[in-house]
C-alpha cells in the first residue's frame, strides 16, 4: 500500500529545510517492519508544493507503526509543524493496473 500528502511550504521557508527535516524522519521510519521506502517530489511550476509517497507492506504494519512513533519522529515533526501545512490525500493498494513501455 501507499500513504501519500501533500506539503505546502509557507512563505519564509525553504523546500529544501523541510525535505533535509524529511529525509532524517524517513530515515528512522523505513526501519519499521514492513516499510518499503519513500519518496518526496516537488510540484512542477510551484516549488513551495511538495508530495510525499510512502510505501508499506501492508496498511496494519503501517498503522501499527503510527500507533508507536519513535520519539526522534516525533520531535522533527512537531519542529516543522509551524513551516508548513500538511494535507493528507489518502492511503491506496498497491496497483493493480500497470502499464510499461516496451522493452527494446
């Protein structure tokens, strides 16, 4: 499964203080059972706008690992809470439908 939202910048902060504040959360997450990775994109044309997608083995191994936070997590999150606007957009299956391009 994944969880994904969306992260606005507010004016006066940088994308790249949020993210290095991301990636050090991240780091700490992707050793819970069941995590798989994220990643982090920055909006095309709006640079302040952020998405975020991470990547679960299952949608329990992801709640049971928001239902005991490391205290690290946390903090860094309670620290960039006043720089940006968190909205969640929602946690979907894995895919069922995917097409690739051909192999050559």
């Amino acid at each position: 499964m994944i969880f994904v939202f969306e992260v606005h910048i507010k004016p006066g902060y940088g994308a790249e203080a949020y993210a290095d504040a991301w990636v050090r959360a991240s780091e700490i997450i992707q050793r819970a059972p069941g995590a798989r990775g994220t990643r982090l994109h920055r909006k095309i044309g709006a640079p302040e706008v952020l998405l975020a997608i991470a990547s679960w083995e299952s949608k329990a191994l992801r709640d049971a690992m928001e239902e005991s936070p490391s205290q690290d997590v946390k903090r860094i999150i309670k620290e960039q809470a006043e720089f940006v606007d968190v909205r969640v957009i929602g946690e979907f299956e894995d895919a069922q439908w995917v097409v690739l391009p051909a192999a050559d």
